[in-house]
C-alpha cells in the first residue's frame, strides 16, 4: 500500500468514528508531533560543543568500556 493511500483509508476511518475517546488521543497525538523540537536546538553552545567533542572522540575510537573506567577512575567518584 502506498502512503496516499494509506493516509486516504486513514482520513475515512477518523470521519466514520464515534469514537470521542480515540479523536481525543489521537489529536493530542498530532499536537505533540507538531510541538516537537529537536531536544539539540534547546541546548547551550556550550552543551553543543561538549556533545560534538564526544562524538568526535567515539568516531576516532578514543572511548572506555565501563569497566575500564570504573577501574581507572571508580575511586575518584
């Protein structure tokens, strides 16, 4: 099935239900997917750029296991 066609058996079935309960999730379902933002464009420059340096450490392969780091640093947290 094609994504028009599914958005038209979609649209026939919202206008034949009764179903208050259903329109209701289903319009606070269409309210969030308006209302959301990428959580990245809320944050600080400085938040960015701390992301950016770690993603640019786990592309180069400079990264810990979990044990390693507890094992290194565990007695200093």
């Amino acid at each position: 099935m094609n994504i028009q066609a599914l958005k038209y058996e979609i649209i026939e079935w919202i206008t034949r239900t009764n179903d208050n309960s259903l329109l209701k999730t289903l319009k606070s379902i269409k309210d969030s997917n308006a209302a959301t933002t990428d959580w990245f464009d809320n944050l600080s420059q400085e938040e960015k750029e701390s992301l950016n340096r770690g993603i640019s450490e786990h592309d180069k392969g400079d990264v810990l296991t979990s044990k390693e780091f507890w094992t290194g640093y565990g007695d200093k947290v």
